[in-house]
C-alpha cells in the first residue's frame, strides 16, 4: 500500500501519518527529513545532495528521485510508504510513478485532509497553552474551568504561540492550494483522490482513512 497524503498545516495530517505508522507499519517518507538523513548517513545520492547543497544551488528532481528510490529500497517490499511533502510537480509525479514501478509497487490512493478555511482559522488561532505545564486550551473550545487558572496545574501564565495568528494561516493555506493544485488533477483523472473531512475528531479522520486503505471508504 503506497499513498500520498495531502492536507494544509493544521490538518493534522502528522498525526494522522504518524498513527498510520503506528497502527499499520506503514512509513512517512517526508523529502525534507529524507534529504537530511541522505546526507548525514552519506549515502551515494545523499554525497551528491549535500555537495550540491554546499554550492547554494536547489537540489534537483533527479537527486530528490534517487533519495526516495533508496529509502524505499531500505523498506522493504511488505512495508507501505505515505509520500508527505512530494510530488508537487507533474514532472514529479511522473517521477513517482517511475520510482514505484522500478520496485513493483503501485500508488493506491491520494488522500487530501480537506479543511474549512475560516474554522481552521478559528481552531488556529484560539489556542493556547499553560506556560508552565504545557496543557492546551482553545478561547472557544476549551476555556480553563476557572479563568485564567490552569485547569491541571494551576498556573496563571498562559502562552500563544506568535505564527498562530490569522494572516499565517491564510497564507499557509494559500501555499498549499498553490503546491497542490498541479498535481492534484493529475491524479483526479486517475480516480486516485478519496477526500477526507479534516474538521472531524481525530478518531473519526483515523477512520475514514482506515476504510478508504481497507476498501471500504
Ligand atoms: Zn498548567
């Protein structure tokens, strides 16, 4: 099973990836910590990354190619991938596509978080988090029972973090159109894309991702 899973920041497309992980052995080839890992363990493609890298130019389609092919080499053939962060190109996905096949292995499904812009921006921006235990709380959702008093510790310090502000949002979520939208009609026309509602509970997203693998979404 080999899936690319597409969602803006604040979809909880980590989550989703890492229970996937967890629950099903399946791996999150992410290209930006695949490349790191290349080059630190010094592999062929991660020497030829990194020299590249050093000289300030962008590592190019054909190294980022070579990185994934070795990762997945090193999976083994029983173990599934959920490609995070690639393709975002046509010529990327055709990449992928080479890449796969080389090793026998198909693209089963595409699967995009779909978000709500506005509640998005109305989860994003009204949490906040205890500045001495940690515990989160939300202005909306999740108030602490007596105000300003942590509900687990009580501290009356409270933090925000400062990119958790509507204006970040909107243009995360402008980005992610932007790096989405040449691939995705790419894999439309291949019936490939299975959306998921991104706003639901945790459990209820881990679900419908769980029967569209099984089948069954
Ligand atoms: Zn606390």
């Amino acid at each position: 099973m080999n899936i690319i899973l597409l969602g803006p920041p604040g979809a909880g497309k980590g989550t989703q990836a890492s229970r996937l992980e967890d629950e099903r052995g399946m791996v999150q080839l992410s290209t930006g910590d695949m490349l790191r890992a290349a080059v630190k363990a010094g592999t062929p493609v991660g020497l030829k990354a990194k020299a590249v890298m050093e000289a300030g130019e962008l590592v190019s389609d054909e190294i980022v190619s070579g990185i994934i092919g070795e990762r997945l080499d090193e999976l083994g053939d029983e173990t599934g991938a959920i490609f995070d962060g690639y393709p975002r190109t046509a010529p990327q996905a055709a990449s992928l596509d080479t890449i796969l096949a080389e090793r026998g292995r198909t693209l089963d499904h595409v699967i995009e978080l779909v978000v709500d812009e506005d509640a998005l921006v109305e989860r994003i921006t009204g949490r906040f988090t205890c500045a001495s235990c940690g515990e989160g709380y939300h202005d909306k959702f999740k108030l602490p029972a007596v105000a300003e008093t942590c509900d687990q510790c009580g501290a009356h310090e409270f933090k925000r973090r400062p990119d958790d502000n509507e204006e970040t949002v909107r243009t995360r979520m402008t980005e992610y159109r932007a790096k989405t939208a040449p691939i995705l009609p790419i894999y439309e026309a291949r019936g490939l894309v299975k959306r998921v509602d991104g706003m639901a509970d945790i459990a209820h997203v881990t679900d419908a991702i769980e029967a569209i693998l099984d089948g069954r979404g």
